[in-house]
C-alpha cells in the first residue's frame, strides 16, 4: 500500500572543522552562495541518505564507486543485469508497457520508488529505443547556513609513491585544505502521497528514511569530514492527517525558525493549528 499520509522534514545539521559540501570548479572550497552562506547540495545529501539506506540492507540503484556490493560498472549494466531480473530481460517494447515497467523497476530499488530516475534502455535488433522517466515523492532541497560561513583554507603538502626501486623520497606537492570553522545548516524536505501512488512508496519507506536521516553522516568520514565534525542536531517530522495535507510545505517549512547556535523556536512551531513536528534528536 503506498503512503498514506503527506510528509514534510526539515534537519538542523552542525558542521565544525570540515568541509561540507566542495565545489571542484572552485578548488574545492566549501560551496557558498552569493550572500556568503554555506551550502550543501541536495545531490550530496541523497547520496549520503542511499548510503545510509544500502548500509541498512535496501537494494540501491544509484551506488557509489566505493560502496558497490554488485561489481556492476556502470547503471546500464546494473539496469539490464541478469541478476535483477530488470532491463533488458524484463522490459520488451513490444510485450512489455511503461507502466508495468516502471513497477519493477520501483519494487527492485528504493531509491528509484524514493527519488525517481530516468531509464533509458538501448535500440535492440528489432525494436527502438526507450526511455522510462520515474518521478519520485520524496524530494530534499539544498542545505544552506544559517548565517555566513567563515572558511579557513591552510596549504599542505602532500606525498605520492615515486617510480623505482624505493631508495628515493618522491618530490612532495603543495596544495590546499579548506574547512568551514563552524556553522549550523537547516535542509527541507518533504514525501508527496500523490507521486507515492505510482512508484509505490509505502509508509513502511518512510519510516526507514526517518529512522536513517538522524543518522545521515555515520560512516561518512573522510580527511574533509574528519568523524564527528558533522552531525545532524535534530530531525523535525510533520505528518498530516490526509494525503493532500492541512498545509502547503512552505508554511510548514516556514514555521521552523532556527537559531545561529542551532536552537530552534518552540513557539514558532505552534501556529499551525493540528499539525506539530514530532522532534527527534540526532544519533
């Protein structure tokens, strides 16, 4: 059965001594938007939350290089793979519909039923090409401070393995390490039982992602999130009585005033009348 209820979330994140999000086009540095508050790209926080959801056993389309369990080398392979019963084997234009496709697709992957995808599968001997776009119910935005970050940038030097027989130290290289001293980010979110519908998210997948988003940096250390420079503070969750909700998002969203020193307005929380956030601590 799919969602039976709309959905919104919002998470107070805390970042201390890390870089949360870098920007390659701007040598890494922490992302900032034009007025100087930091940002975390709502890609980056659905790649963290697929790692959260393939660590807890959930089958994941969309998978890191470095947290593959499959060996598959790219989506294609992993869409048209034996071993999923998908793709090719399952989807023939001419026995097979759209529709009827796009549910296997979703029953298979979480992710898919969760945040959609688009497929598209190859010309075969005898039929054209098609392409299948899943639009899925549970969208993140981006994460952005709550005031201006301060980031530090400090030059490294960084050693590589050099050529030869192991006499001989290899030239070290400069380079930059850049981290956000300190800030507090808010990210919203919300589950849409109208998308729910057709790619089959129940109330059972939103309860694995609310079980998951306290934990949404765990297992996500790195030299630029060093383990505990970033946690999450607090999991806000709305749950309306009806799939079309007693409030818009934004209205939800907007009753959510968050502090510089990441505490949060209890009163703001209360004017919307029948609809208070259950309130969930950070792991």
């Amino acid at each position: 059965m799919s969602l039976t209820k709309k959905i919104d979330f919002a998470l107070i994140i805390k970042v201390k001594n890390a870089n949360p999000n870098g920007d390659p086009l701007n040598g890494n540095r922490p992302r900032t938007d034009y007025d100087g508050k930091g940002e975390i790209t709502d890609v980056c926080l659905k790649r963290k939350l697929r790692d959260r959801l393939q660590s807890a056993g959930q089958a994941i389309f969309v998978q890191s290089d470095e947290k593959k369990t499959d060996g598959m080398a790219s989506l294609k392979n992993r869409a048209e793979s034996d071993e999923f019963g998908v793709g090719k084997k399952v989807f023939d234009p001419k026995k097979t519909s759209k529709d009827e496709a796009s549910k296997i697709l979703c029953e298979k992957w979480f992710d898919v039923r969760a945040f959609g995808q688009v497929f598209a599968f190859g010309k075969s001997e005898d039929a054209a090409g098609v392409s299948i776009a899943i639009r899925g119910p549970v969208t993140i935005q981006s994460a952005f401070s709550v005031e201006p970050v301060r980031v530090t940038s400090t030059q490294i030097t960084k050693s590589v393995n050099g050529e030869g027989d192991g006499t001989k130290k290899s030239s070290d290289t400069m380079g930059m390490k850049h981290r956000v001293d300190e800030a507090v980010y808010t990210v919203y979110g919300a589950i849409t039982p109208q998308l729910a519908e057709r790619t089959g998210f129940s109330d059972a997948d939103a309860e694995m992602i609310k079980s998951l988003l306290p934990k949404l940096f765990e297992g996500d250390a790195s030299s630029a999130r060093p383990e505990g420079s970033m946690a999450v503070e607090k999991v806000f969750w709305w749950e309306h009585n009806s799939k079309a909700g007693q409030y818009s998002s934004a209205k939800v969203h907007h009753s959510l005033q968050v502090n510089p020193d990441g505490s949060h307005n209890s009163e703001a929380l209360k004017t919307l009348s029948g609809l208070e956030p259950e309130i969930i601590a950070g792991f």
